[in-house]
C-alpha cells in the first residue's frame, strides 16, 4: 500500500473514537497505532504531581445527549464527541430552554460548525453544537443527559524509542487528546508512527530515535517532569507533528531562541525545497513545544505544520475532519520530515584528504580539456569540495554552495568514495 | 504646581542671567537652580590643569555697548548679553565705522537674529547684532565701550549626588555657560534639576545617581580629570541633557561605539515610544559626550535632545528664545526621562520558578475554558514568562515579546506577585 | 617612461612568445621580466610529487601546422601558438578531412576567434582555428605537422622576495602559462614586476613582500607544497593578479570565507574609490586563489582582476590580445594596486595621548571662534581623533568616519606630528 493510503486510512479509522487528555479513548487510539509501530503504553495515575501540574482524574462518557421538548435526542455524544464539552461531570437533569443556553456553545460566525470545547480544570458541563441548530430550539422543557465517569484512574501516553548507534537522540512527538478531529490532530499522532515504521525498518540509523504519542500540554510536561535531565543531555534535534495533513502551507514555529539546531536543519530545508514555508516565531506557539522550549528545559524543538493551529478556519471544529486532509497532503508531509531525518542522519563535517585542489581529471571528475567553462557537475564538485574543511557541516556548505542538503550530499558521497574527503 | 509650568518658569527667570564659561551668571544660575534641589557648587581656580587644558580666567561684564555718532546706544549687553561676544576683554575707544566692522558679527541669512559668538582661547573683542541693525548703521565716529574683567578667578560647577541602594551609577548632566538662550541651554539645566528632584523624592532608589551642571567642555573636562577613575568603575549609564525644550522632535546622539548600556536603555524606549526619534551618531556630536564618550574616558553616555544642536535654525541666536520651548515639549522631556530612569531601575533578569509551563487557569491568569484564541492578557502573560530565563533583561524581553518596556514591567510584576519568577 | 607605457610595451614583447606550464616560453618570459626586477628563476624536475599532483614532462614546440589539400599552410603555431592544442604530442600524418576534423576546435559564436585549448594531463593532439577559417576546409588529403617533444625535462617558475622591517609577508602572484593571449595573461605577470619594482625602490618597507610568477595551478600547488607551513606562520595578505589591463571593470574575487585580511584591505579600498567594483564569491574562483584559499591552505588571499575571467567575451580566445587591454587600464589597475599597498603599509592602530578632547584650538587644528559649525577639517581631524582607541585600525577607522583610507591616513599623519597620537 502506498504510504499516503495508509496515512489516510489510519486517519479515518481512528476519528470516531473518542479521545481526550485522559481516559479510553486514548488506549484505543495507541492500540490502533500500534498495528503500526511498538508502542509501549504508560499508565500515569491521576493526582501524580509534574512540576506545577497534578494528572487530573480519568475521563470517560458512556453517552450524552439532550432531550429536545418534542423528544428528539440532540447534541449526540455519539453522533460526533465534539458536542459534549469536555470533562463534563456525569448528570441527568431537566431544565427550561433559557437555563440551559448557558451550557450551550455555538459559533456564530461559523454556523455550520460544532466547536471544540474542553473544560479540564473546572468542573464545568456543557454541550456543543451549530449555530444553525441551536437557532431553532424551541421554548420548552428539555432534559439533559450526561453518563460519564470522573474518577481516580490514571492517564496514558505512548513511547516508542528506537534505538541507534550512539545515544544522542532526535525526538519526534505528537499528541493524541482531541476528538474526531483529523488535521489538528489525526493526523500527527498517524505520521508520528509512521516515520517510526521508516526508520525502525532502516538497517542502521546514526541516531537514537524518541517517539512520544502525549495528551497536550500535562501529558508533555508530565513526561519531561520524569525524564528531563536525561533528555537535556542526548537530545539534538526534536520536532512536535501537528496540523500535517492539509496542503494548503509548511509552516514552521522555531524554538523560543529561534537558533536551536532543529531550527539550523529546518530553515535550509525550507530554503531550497519549501521557499513559500511561514515561519512562525514562538510567541505564535501552541503546542508541545511550549513545554519542550519552556525556559530551563529548552530542548532544541521545533513544530512542523502545514496550515498551522489556529491560522485555518477549521481549526478547533467539526469543519477540520476528513475533507480538510488529503492523501496527497500526508504524502508530501511524509516526504518533508523524511528529508529533514536524511539531513539529520549525514549532517557531518568532512575534510579534504590533500592541501591544495586534488586532481580531479585523473579521477574522472573534471573535464582533462580546458575550454571556457566547466560543467556543471566539476564547479558543484569543486565548490562542494572547497568547504570540506572540518569547520562545515552539510547544512554550512549548502548555504555556501548554494546547493539543495540532498544535492550536497550526493557530491559529498561522490567525493568519499574517491578518497578525496574523509 | 504642574511640573511643565515650573519648568517653564524656572527658564523663564534664568533668561537674564548673563553666563558663560566662568563668572558670576554661572553662580547666580546654580543659586536658582539650588531652590528645586540641593546643588553644591565647587569653584576650580583659573590656571588649574586638566588634561590637556587649563582653567581659563574668570570673566565678568558690568557693562557693554556700542554709541553710535548720532547718540544712541546699541548692542548693549543688559538688554541682551549675546551682543557681546565672549571673553571680550574691557576696553573704550573711538573708532571709524569701518574698523568697527571688523568686530562684528551678525547672520545675513537670519537678518533679524543676534549670533552667539565666544571667543574664550584667544583674546579678541567683538559685538554682535541682527543683520538689520548693522545695515542701517550710518558712517560716522562710534564709541566701543566694554567695562568687563578677566582675571584668575575660578570656574564654577554644580554636582549633586543621589545615593541608592547600591554605589553603581546613574549621571545626567548639563551644561550651564550659554547666555540668554533657552532650548540650548536652559532646558537643560531646569530639566536636570526637576529630574533630580523626582528621584530625590523616591523613597528609594537601587542605583546612585550624579547630577552635574557644567560649563561646556572645559567644566566637563575638568570633571573628568578629577573623577574619571571613580566614575569608570561606577558609571553604568549617563545621559547629556540638551536642547530638551522644544516639540519639534526627539533625538538621541549615541555613544562612541554606539554599543552601551545606555544606548541600549534609549533604543528600547524609542522603538516603542517615539519611534519617530532621529538617531545620530557620534559623529554628530556637540555637547558633553564629546568628553564622556572620548577614547580612553568611554563612559556609557547618550545625549537626549529635541531638536538636535546644530539641527534647528534658531540654535545658537537670539531666535532660541521662550518662543521655541513650550510647558508641553518640556513636559514630553520630562516624561521621557522618567521613563528612562523607570526602565534602569528595574531592568532585571528574572527565572521561571517552575520547569514547563506553570498553571496559569489555577492562578486566575489563564481562561480555564480552552477555545479559539487566547485573550491578550494571557497570551502577553505566557510570552514574558517564556523570556524569564536568567539571560533577558526587561530589555530583551521587550523586543522579544513585542511588548513596550513599560508594559512587561507591568506583566513582570504579575508574574512576580504569583511567585511564578523571581 | 611613464609607467603604463612600461606596462604597455612589455606586455607587447611578451604577446610572440609560446608560453605553456612548462617550456622554454617560461624561461624567456621571465628572462624578458627580469629586466624589471631581478627574478629568481626556479626549476622543478618533471614527476616531482606534489601534493596530489606530479610535475608533467616539459613541453617545447618547434613548428606545427596544418598542410591543405591545396599545399597551402594553415593553422601555422608560428603565426599563433593559440593554433596548436597546449600538450599535443610529436606527430607527423596525412588523413582525410573528416579524421582531422576529430582534432579540430573552434568557436561557432564567435567564428572569428581561435580559441586557447590545452590537455595537460592526457595525451591528446589538436589544432584551433577560427570558424571561419574551418567553415572553408575542403575535402582531401590534409598533412598534420606537430613537430613537439615531450620530455623529463623542468618546470620554471620565478621569485622576488623584498625584505621588509618584519618576516611578516604580503604576496603577489600572476601566472605564466598562458601563449600569446593579452589580459589573461601577460596584463599579471608584468603588472606583477612593475609593482614589484615600486617597492624595492622604497627606502624602507614595514612587510616582506613575496612575489611569485608561476605556471597556474600546478606551479601554485608546487610551490604551495614546498613552503606552506611558513607561509600560513607569515602571510597576512596575499593577491592574485590576474586580467588587469582592460578599463571594463574592478574586480574581486573574495576569499574561501570572505572575511581574511586580504579581504578587509580590498573591500574598504573598493569602498571609497571603486565603488562600481564586482564582487565575485568564492565560488567564482578560477586562478590560483583556488589553491591559496583551499581548505587547510586557507592563506588570507583575494583575487584583483579588471574584466574577470571567464566573465568577457574575449576570455581564452585569440581575441584576447592588445585591442583589449589599454594603457590607460593599466595605469589605473596600477594606482590601484598601490593604493593597497599603501594602505597596509600603513594599517595601524593609534591610541590618544590626552584623556578627552585635546585642545586642538591651541594647536591652530580648531576654529577658535565658536560659531554655528565646524569646518571640514576640524570636524574630520575630530572625528579621526575621536577613533583612536587603540582597538580600531585605518580601516575600522575609514568605515567609523566615513572617511577614503588616504584621507584618514593624511588626518592621522596630522594628528601624529602634533602629538595627540601615537
């Protein structure tokens, strides 16, 4: 199967089931996942203590719904998760139409479109839906229906680390807490474990490779509040997936000092392939790499998005589902953190084997007839010599040679195996 | 009273006052200036060495003007003292119209201005008058009469000194040797002692801070030889007060190497405040920071203007009168500085107390309710938190999160009052 | 004789003889040069390693033509060494036209041009012509004439080494490989005695001045591997010189990393009097800057050209004669060279003997008359001064003052005799 089709498969398969920052939903998600990848689940029981933070209680909903006066049921929990404000406490109650238009929450300038609405540290219940739906409710007496649990249980998040040759680690990590919707998140947690599958599957890795499947924002900072100063230590580079599933943009959001060494690979990709890239500076940020480049942890993270949370219409309804990604989308994502792990893998310094230029023609690099000019591939493979000094990395004699990290690297591996660079 | 009118009426009394580099005006000034706050006058006697310079005789006026054939007394010295040129020496004769005009000085191009002209190196007598005046003088026998003094007096200066909690320092200085004018020179003054008197107010202050007020150049110079060792220890950031009056503009000369503490301070606050303010650099200059900023002296001082000396074309004539300063232009400078002296005092570095973002929603600084968007507030809350790393002062923090100094002063302190930095 | 007549008429005498990177045609070129300036001419055994390279056999020519159908004689190496292909064999073959074909070359864009063909390094024989002359080939028996010889002989190249008042050395180097061609080459090898010339006519000289005249990139590298370590222990700048007789442009090819010594000095010249000058990046490379500026070499060196190679039309082509280089472009290429020279000569850092501003009025450096500006002078005189702190040198101090190299010398020379620098 082409590897946009299961992208978007696992998309589609995993937008029913209901997740949040706590709860089954979330062991469900990483089970489907793991067909792809081993993921190893952990359990977090609620009220553990994360820097500031406590792991609040576990969060399930059997069913929700409301009783309309002429007994229609709306608001259907099952209908579409996203009508059920989140970490609603379980109640069953009936009540005028005006009482509960306080519960309500619609767009109005978005009438089509059920928001997203959490409430994860005030108990507090309510129910989402459209505003056109919510314009026709009639006057009467409609009943309330929420059949969920808040309980000490525990919350769950997904590792998977792949080992490499040494232990300096890339990290790549997604979040699996929002219902139904495909772009913010589906489809980062679904490319998280599929460029785990890529690199699981390559013979040999340079790196040490640090999957994460996080509830946002507590999830992130109960896993640094366990694991920071290891990963202060190994950590290179790190990236946060979210919002990959669109083909509207490429939109970075750099680290909070903007020059963190995945900052350094991220920009020269952009620069030769994605020209047309926004970049985002931190004061836009909005997930994980909130925590991840918070002061004192500053890890050297960046996030990659196409159409950035909070920059598309949809973001944060009923509207970002399947029609807003597509495979082609996925692929091209696919393909862009791809590029950026083969940087990542070979950005190494090299330097040349001889003072002065070697000889080139008696290699066969180098046209033996001086004419006017050279051919291209001689100035490249001159030029491209010409950094390998041991102070410049692929990423330094890109810029220099103004040549794209993947065409730099195919001359640098022209010029290894001559002997001509070591 | 409001300050802008005790400002301005403070200007106001020190018009008449006849000053120049020495001399009784100089006296007479610091004795007015000593209403609003403490200022000790030191006198250096004529002949004192100070680097390469030597304090020149003291120079005092009773009496100066010009008769001219048909009786009539012109250029005369009390009705305004920029008639005489500066460090005229006495004398008394009768002269052809012709050998008179040798000795004066008018401005073709501003008819009706009397130029300020000194002459304090070399011995050299002379008047100045509009360019009206001197094309209506008729031939004939004029009588040059100047009844003043040069002698081995002393020169004086002012110096008050503000201690603060620490012995690291703050300087303003101005210059007190101009005759009559009043953008360059008075503001100046006036302006450094209402400064002087709101931080004398402070119940406290971190930094100590040294007001000067002294004859251009040679009263700098002579301060320097005197304190300099001191003063390059201590001195953090210093600022020349000149031409402050007027509504016209406002202007910084920056530093010799345009790199220093108190650049930086004036940058930031220009960039938010008055971003419409002119930079010039050193070599612009013209007031005191030709001294503080020599090589060798290097002490980290701007110098804060309006209209820049040498920009505006009534500078250095009788056209610098009360008619180009205004209580608002002096009440704007006022502020300005005030907000100088508000920012050094508080420019801290902060840390986060918490790894990972702290809970804001339980502190009431957040919206519990996730949605959208984040309000204002919140999102300027969460990006000065983002900064307080140990390594930004309130400087940094500004450009980094876009905020004025003022405000993140204001964030920063929410943030401290909630124990999320310290 | 003026000096671009010099330049002029050498470059005349040198036009006949056949040049190649080895060869009698070195000898008698730096024979002829010798008359400027007593070169020392060197000779390195063919198959001497260096580096990556082997010293190829000597090459000597003594006829090569072509013999036509028609018994005419063309492609006559005595008429122009262009006609015969650099390195091409002893042979002696009659053949159709259509084998001669095989081994002709010539410029279908520029049919009347013979264009300059070498095969250093493998054996290969050919004839240039014009398109023109080729488009009139007709069928028959042709007779190819090479009458070369290919042999363990020597490569030539000559030195000069100028002692200065330091073993710190500046270098000077031009290439002499190239037949009968006028810019590139004969304008740097002469251009490169004649500057020579100038500074061993100097009474003293603070630099040791190294001038090399060398078979390109093989006579780089030879040399580079004979004195490398001492020259990176001593170089501080060093030019190539290099197609310098034309008045089309000014030319720079910057240095590896574009930020050596060399580069410094050139950029500030070009600056303040050739401000219309190409810079060209490294990666523009194409004389023995290539081997100078190659990783692990990394001398501080740039390269000085009027029209770059590579960048005019006539560029190795027989059009490259004397119509395109001009006394007056070789004059002016001259000042230039020596405006450099002059420059690191004198590239010190001066440090003031007074603490603040020196009395400059007394030293009669001053208008002693304060009045509304300053003039010229004084405010440039000033501003040097206000520049030497000991960390800035003539060119830091040329780009603070905004001020050409030579005038800030000449203010500084004045600020020396009065003892207010040292």
């Amino acid at each position: 199967m082409e590897i946009e089709d299961s992208l978007y498969q696992y998309i589609e398969r995993l937008v029913p089931i209901p997740r949040s920052i706590t709860g089954n939903g979330v062991r469900q998600t990483l089970d489907i996942l793991s067909e792809i990848v081993p993921i190893v689940q952990h359990e977090v029981p609620s009220g553990t203590e994360a820097f500031d933070w406590n792991i609040p209680k576990e969060w399930n909903v059997n069913d929700a719904y409301i009783i309309t006066p002429d007994g229609r049921k709306i608001a259907d929990f099952h209908v579409n998760p996203l009508h059920l404000v989140g970490y609603s406490p379980p109640m069953r109650q009936k009540m005028s139409l005006a009482t509960l238009q306080k519960h309500l929450y619609s767009l109005p300038q978005q009438p089509s479109a059920i928001p997203y609405i959490t409430s994860y540290y005030e108990e507090r219940w309510g129910f989402c839906l459209t505003q056109q739906e919510r314009d026709h409710l009639a006057d009467g007496e409609y009943e309330v229906v929420i059949d969920s649990n808040l309980h000490d249980g525990s919350m769950t998040y997904g590792e998977l680390i792949v080992p490499g040759e040494t232990d300096e680690e890339i990290m790549f990590t997604s979040y699996v807490c929002h219902p139904y919707m495909a772009n913010n998140e589906l489809s980062g947690p679904v490319m998280n474990a599929h460029i785990a599958a890529y690199i699981l599957e390559q013979p040999k890795r340079k790196y040490t490779y640090r999957f994460l499947w996080l509830p946002e924002t507590v999830g992130a900072i109960l896993y640094l509040s366990k694991h920071l100063a290891y990963l202060k230590q190994k950590v290179i580079a790190g990236f946060v997936l979210s919002c990959i599933g669109d083909e509207r943009a490429f939109s970075v959001v750099q680290s909070r000092l903007g020059n963190s060494y995945a900052d350094r690979v991220v920009n020269v990709v952009m620069q030769f392939f994605y020209s047309e890239c926004k970049f985002y500076s931190f004061l836009d940020r909005g997930s994980d790499e909130r925590q991840f480049c918070a002061p004192g942890v500053d890890l050297p993270f960046v996030t990659l998005c196409r159409s950035k949370f909070g920059e598309y219409p949809e973001y944060h309804t009923s509207l970002d589902n399947l029609d807003i990604i597509s495979k082609n989308g996925l692929g091209q994502s696919y393909d862009w953190i791809l590029r950026l792990y083969r940087l990542i893998e070979n950005n190494n310094k090299y330097c040349v084997t001889h003072f002065c230029e070697p000889n080139l023609g008696k290699r066969g690099l180098y046209d033996t007839l001086s004419s006017k000019g050279l051919s291209a591939m001689s100035r490249h493979i001159r030029n491209v010599l010409a950094y390998c000094d041991g102070n410049h990395d692929v990423i330094d004699i890109s810029y220099r040679v103004k040549l794209s990290p993947d065409k730099t690297m195919q001359f640098l591996e022209i010029l290894k195996q001559h002997n001509l660079i070591h």
